[in-house]
C-alpha cells in the first residue's frame, strides 16, 4: 500500500502471518470498502478481507479455482467474483448474508453487474470474442459480438446507461440500444 501523502515513503505489504507474499500467485484485484478495509484477490482462489489500520487478515473466502477478476459495486454493496466457471456476489463486507454463486456453461474472465437496475450482469471471456448479458437467475440475455480476440475484462458506467469491454481494442456497448445518450443520437445498433 502506497501513501500518497509521502511519494518518497517506501511501501507496506500486506502478509498473513509473516508470510512473504498476501496471496500465492499473482492479485488479480484490489478494491477499497470503506474508510478501514481492503479486499485482494488473487490467482490462489482466495478473497481476503484486510483492516488497513492494523495491517492484518480480518476473513477469507477460498474458491476451488483461479480467481480472473473481482470488482466493487457500491449500490449492491456486493464483490463480484469470477473463478472457474462461476460468478459470485458476496457480500462486501462479510456479515452473514448469502453469497450468490451462479454457474455459467463458460469461463468468464470478467464480470459486471448494472449499478442500477440490479437484474443483469456481462461477462467477457477469454475462450471466445464474445460479450455476453445474463439476468441474475444466470439465463443469458444477449450475446454482443464485435471483438476479434479474447475479451478479458468488462465493466458498467455508474450510471448503467453503457458498459465497455476489452481485448484488445476497447468497446462500447448502450445498455437500451438507440437510446440517445452522449455522442450516441438517435437508432443505429448496439456497438456501432
């Protein structure tokens, strides 16, 4: 962790028990919840949940295959997790609520879910070009093509109106196709 207050400061790393390293592998992600709390995620399969005052491992959560991405969604107060061929909506910070776990017949490589809406999420994955819409339920909605090559992360806008996806070329997507939104005017199809 880096403190901006002090560039000339050496940074602090993160370990469980002395250990060398926070995860086993490479992090794949870190997020912020709160004012005392930092969350990595890491090619291991593990979620850790770490107070940032006293530098220590408050939970962890272990997926049985290789975490590809994690992201924070304020409105839902929700992680979400893909690892193996699952997404996963955990609670941000752990308090006993249900984790919701669906499996997709594919490898996501990234997921987002609608900051708004909250009933759909889009995934990329690196096994194909394609990006696709499930509802919650995990039924797919859509599948939006336009890459040519593996799509390795997604992400809403705040305000859900638009999400972008990447390999490697960055695209973007209207969540309502034709709908007039910034340079978008008027019908045309979705990523045109």
């Amino acid at each position: 962790m880096f403190d901006l207050r002090r560039p000339d400061a050496e940074p602090e790393f993160f370990s469980e028990n002395g250990a060398a390293f926070a995860h086993d592998g490479t992090v794949k992600s870190v997020v912020w919840v709160g004012e005392h709390t930092g969350v990595t995620a890491g090619e291991d399969g593990v979620v850790k949940w770490w107070d940032l005052r006293s530098r220590s491992l408050t939970t962890s959560l272990t997926f049985p295959n290789p975490i590809t991405s994690m992201e924070l969604s304020p409105q839902t107060n929700r992680l979400v997790v893909t690892s193996g061929k699952t997404v996963s909506f955990i609670p941000a910070l752990p308090n006993g609520n249900q984790t919701h776990s669906l499996t997709l017949p594919y490898a996501p490589s990234s997921a987002s879910i609608h900051p708004i809406l909250q009933d759909r999420f889009v995934t990329g994955s690196i096994s194909d070009e394609w990006v696709r819409i499930h509802s919650l339920d995990g039924t797919e909605r859509d599948v939006l093509k336009g890459h040519h090559g593996p799509v390795h992360c997604v992400e809403f806008s705040p305000d859900g109106e638009m999400f972008a996806s990447g390999s490697g070329t960055i695209r973007l997507w209207q969540t309502t196709p034709g709908k007039s939104y910034g340079l978008w005017q008027g019908p045309q199809t979705n990523g045109g």
